[in-house]
C-alpha cells in the first residue's frame, strides 16, 4: 500500500539517501549531492516535500516550490524535484506524488503548476504528461551533460 503524507524532520535521513540513490545525469545537470549532504535546508522545508510510503518506508517525494518570490508568481507552484526508489518503480509512485503536489498547490491558492524535465529524460516526461502537464517551451541544448547537449523541457498544467 502507497501512502502520501506531509514530510516530516525526521525523514531527513531517508530523503538524502534517497536523493543519493536516485541521482543520475539524466535527471539532473547538477553534479551529484556529496554523501551526507542535508536534504532540509534553506530552501527545502519538510512542509514543502510530500512523501510516499510504501510498506512503511520513504519510498519517494516531490517538493513544491514557490517560484519567482514576487507578487506577480504567487498564483504559480513549481515542481522542483521527484525521486522514487529504484526498487520500488513501476508501482505508480511518481505519478501518485505528482497528482498530490498538484491537489497540494490547488489548496495553496495556485491556478498554474510548473516544472523542467530533461529532453532526454523520457520517462519522467510520460509521468508528467500522463498527469496532465504540457509543454511550454523547449530551451534547446541549454544543458552539457555526459559530452552531449541536452534540452531543458518546460512543462506546466493549469489548474483553472
């Protein structure tokens, strides 16, 4: 059984390890988070992660941002990070998170969610297709990833 719920502090450790696990350069331009890097901080806080659990453990999270921190963007949620467990793909994880992020945005007041997804990164962009988002734009080789160019996908899904 999959459960979605509100992140915790003390999911800190399984959500770094889980970020550990689950980076590659498909997913992400940035280099990989050193071992033992925080997962909240700053930037990230457990109100904004949503968690899923699968036979009791963290088995993925989405976090929701605010965007631009202008007046003009309050109205916009931006998905700023997905992970599921390796072992625990094809159980409809990601998409349940998504579909929780959006319904989580809604509740905030959001008309519009947003996101960047890898060009090369297909499987996600099914994830999010399949959960009602479309692309917006396409920054063309915006990125330089393992000695290719790689596209920056925008994707968003209105919520009007």
């Amino acid at each position: 059984m999959i459960t979605i719920r509100t992140a915790r502090a003390e999911d800190e450790a399984a959500l770094a390890k889980l970020d550990e696990r689950t980076w590659t350069p498909a997913v992400s331009p940035a280099p990989p988070p050193p071992p033992g890097t925080p997962f909240f901080d700053g930037g990230t806080r457990p109100e904004d992660v949503l968690v899923a659990e699968h036979d009791g453990a963290v088995a993925g999270y989405v976090r929701l941002d605010e965007g631009f921190p202008i007046p003009a963007h309050r109205h916009v949620r931006v998905i700023g990070g997905l992970a599921v467990d390796p072992d625990r793909r094809r159980l409809g994880i990601a998409r349940q998170l998504v579909d929780a992020a959006v319904a989580e945005a809604r509740r905030r007041g959001a008309r519009k969610v947003t996101l960047r997804v890898l060009g090369h990164n297909p499987a996600a962009r099914r994830v999010y297709e399949g959960c009602g988002f479309v692309v917006e734009g396409v920054l063309r080789a915006e990125f330089h990833v393992g000695g290719a160019d790689v596209d920056d996908v925008l994707m968003a899904r209105s919520l009007a």
